[in-house]
C-alpha cells in the first residue's frame, strides 16, 4: 500500500505541465502490474485525485479498479464514477494512454448494458469519443461501442451525428466493419435509406481475407434495403470488392437472394407467399420488419411505374393494378407517397381521380443553390484528400514493396509492343 501512497502523491505533484506528465506516464507504466495487484483496494483512493486534474494518473487508477468481474451493485457505482471522469478528464492527458482509456470505455459499456440501462451510456461515450478522437476523421475503437448503445437505447438521432463525418483514418478493420453495420441499422431506424445503403455497401466490399459474421448480416440488408430504396438488387459486387465476398456473400444469403428474385418478378402475391414460407428465417435474423418493408415498397414501386404511364388514373383503377384491397387504401399510399415527395400528385376528392404531375423543383431557389454549392465544396475537399492520400501511398515503401513481392520480376505487359514498321 505504501506504493499506492507514493503514487498518489507522485500523482498529484507530476501534473500540472506536459513535461511533468510525460514524467509520470512512465512512472504509471511500470507501476501497473502492482496497480493491478492491488486493484481491489484502489477505489478509496480515487477521492484523492482531481480527474480534471490528474487525468493520466486517475486513468490508471480507474482502469486498474475495474479489470476484475464486477457485480450489479458495483457497476451501478463504477457507472456513476466513470461518468463523471470521462465528462472531466483532459484531453491532452487521457491520449498518452488511449488503450486504457479505451478499455474503461468499453467497460463502462458493459456495465451500463448489466444494468440494462443503455441510455446512461450514450452521452458518456459521445464525448469520450471526441476526446479520444485526434480528429472528427478518426474513426475510434469507441465508434462502434456508442453506436451499439444508441441502438440499444433507439437514440437513433445521437447516432446519425457522428455518422454525418467523413472518416478517413481507421485503427483497425474490425472497428470499421461495426460502425457501418450498427450505422446502416440505425439509418434504417431512420427511414434513411440512402445513408443505410453506403454504409451497408462499406461493409460488404471491405477488403477481408475470411468471410465474417458482420459482412453476411450487413449483405442480407443490404439486399432487404436495395429492394426498399431502389425497388431492385444487383448480386454482381463492384470489382473492388474482395474476391472473399464476391465467391461466398450470395451463397450464405440465399433466402434473401431468392426474396430479391421473387419481388423482380413484381408479383405483390407471390411475393408475400414467399415470404410467409419463409417467416421463421427471417425472424430469426431480426429481419422480419424489414422484409415486410419490402413488401410494402412493391406497392409504391408499381404506383411509381404508373406514373411513367398515365397522366390521369382513378383510386379504384390504381388499387386494381397495384393490387390492393380497396380504392381508400390506394388513396393512403399515394397521399403517403406525395408526402414522401416519391410521386408529384394531386387527388380530386368529388370524383376519386388522380392526376399526376412533373416534379415542380426549378433548382433555382437559393436553398436549392446552397444545397448544390455546399456539394460541389464537398467534393472538392474530398478530392483534395484522395490527392493527397494516393500521393502518400504511392511514396509508402511497404505499399512500393508488396506488388513486386506479389509478381514475377518481369511481366510480359511491362514492355511494349514494337510497332511493325520498325520490324527487322
């Protein structure tokens, strides 16, 4: 115990300035194994240490108190306590030791979700993150944590805000692989299905050397949300998909695959026979209420397609060809629709008829012209950035020596061909 003293006391006398800190970081490192020793008589401690003053040390601290199993009456306390660390603790400080304060994070994590309290932990994590983050383009090992919470506690709108940064840097593929999987479910929850799709789109053409749980449950909704979105599915990957995925995806996927070919069909009862057949595996996959979204879309693609068509229709000749039960619920999809902006129309309540119309956007209005500009300002920073991203790996000797280890010294495609009037 008189080495916990002694660091308490090194704790409190080492950080006020930064040289002082990276003094201490190496006194708290080889501290650690009898910070661990002693870990279940550290907590009386913490009260002695400021964590918006002794960050680093009350790090350690915290860290090493929570390495053991905890019961429900612990967490409820270490919940409460972690709380209040990560809401103060500074920055510059907790990223000299980002894995422990990732691991307090995810532990924090798991005790919020023992107490089956997952909103306790979204805010908490949601400014860890920031702290964490050298910028809002660094994707953390806590991105997925937050996003799975937010899911959990359907604090679905605190999730879309970290989804709405670009991300360019990741510590490690798995991390990217759940937070475009928890993110394309929360944009489902969102109904933002374009969103839903890149992200799900991320996972499935991410580069991977085995096929993993997360890419086949991120590849069924994908097809589910194509279908919803497009009101169509491609199983062709783009070639920049690993050729893991592109030989093995459809394979593991097929009740979807066949529910992809049933609705091309654009059959509205063969459709539901199918899946009504098939019921149980969907349900099993947690993808019952999604697939019954694709049931529903049919109908709005074929009210869609009959826009391409007729100018003028009835309710009751809409509901006969899209194949609902009656001319109100035909009435209900497409006012739903118009509010939607799906379908540009308007309905003549006296006689039942509907009459549909051009899209009325002049793309002249000045939110229009901010909309177009803040995208054309987008797509120059990104290009900015690929620029300068290709230029770096085009100067990374791992990346210049991996193709020539790949290849045979000399192919035939690296010389030319000599042109025939230069035969001899």
């Amino acid at each position: 115990m008189n080495l916990v003293e002694g660091l308490v006391t090194q704790i409190q006398g080492l950080s006020s300035t930064a040289s002082d800190v990276l003094l201490l970081q190496n006194l708290l490192k080889q501290a650690d194994e009898s910070l661990h020793a002693e870990s279940t008589r550290l907590l009386p401690f913490l009260d002695q240490l400021d964590p918006s003053k002794h960050s680093l040390g009350y790090l350690f601290f915290l860290e090493a108190c929570t390495a053991g199993p905890v019961t429900n009456e612990q967490a409820s306390s270490f919940v409460s306590i972690i709380a209040r660390f990560i809401s103060s603790c500074v920055s510059e400080q907790i990223r000299l030791a980002p894995d422990k304060f990732t691991s307090v994070c995810k532990r924090f994590k798991d005790q919020v979700l023992l107490l089956e309290e997952p909103l306790r932990g979204v805010a908490p994590l949601l400014t860890a993150i920031k702290k964490l983050q050298s910028s809002t383009e660094h994707l953390t090992t806590l991105h997925p944590e937050f996003l799975l919470l937010c899911l959990l506690a359907k604090c679905y709108k605190t999730g879309l805000s970290v989804l709405e940064e670009d991300i360019f840097e990741v510590d490690q593929l798995r991390d990217l692989f759940l937070y475009c999987y928890y993110g394309g479910m929360i944009c489902i929850g969102q109904k933002r299905f374009r969103k839903a799709l890149e992200l799900l789109h991320n996972v499935v053409t991410a580069p991977m050397s085995t096929v993993n749980a997360i890419a086949v449950e991120a590849y069924k909704k994908y097809i589910l949300v194509s279908l919803i979105y497009n009101g169509q599915f491609s199983t062709s990957l783009p070639k920049y998909a690993s050729s893991v995925a592109q030989r093995n995806l459809k394979n593991l996927c097929l009740p979807y695959i066949e529910l992809a070919n049933s609705y091309s069909n654009e059959k509205i009862a063969d459709l539901e026979t199918y899946v009504q057949a098939n019921k149980e595996k969907f349900e099993c996959d947690n993808n019952l209420g999604l697939v019954k979204q694709v049931v529903s879309s049919m109908y709005k693609q074929n009210i869609q397609r009959l826009t391409q068509t007729y100018l003028t229709l009835s309710l009751q000749d809409i509901a006969n060809i899209v194949q609902l039960n009656s001319p109100k619920e035909a009435e209900m999809h497409v006012l739903q629709m118009i509010q939607d902006g799906e379908i540009y129309a308007m309905i003549n309540q006296k006689d039942g008829m509907v009459r549909f119309l051009e899209d009325h956007e002049q793309y002249k209005t000045c939110e229009m012209i901010e909309h177009i500009d803040s995208s054309i300002q987008r797509l120059m920073t990104l290009s900015k950035k690929l620029t300068v991203m290709d230029e770096l790996m085009s100067c990374d000797p791992l990346y210049l020596s991996k193709p020539g280890r790949e290849r045979q010294r000399f192919d035939f495609d690296d010389f030319d061909t000599v042109p025939q009037r230069f035969n001899i």
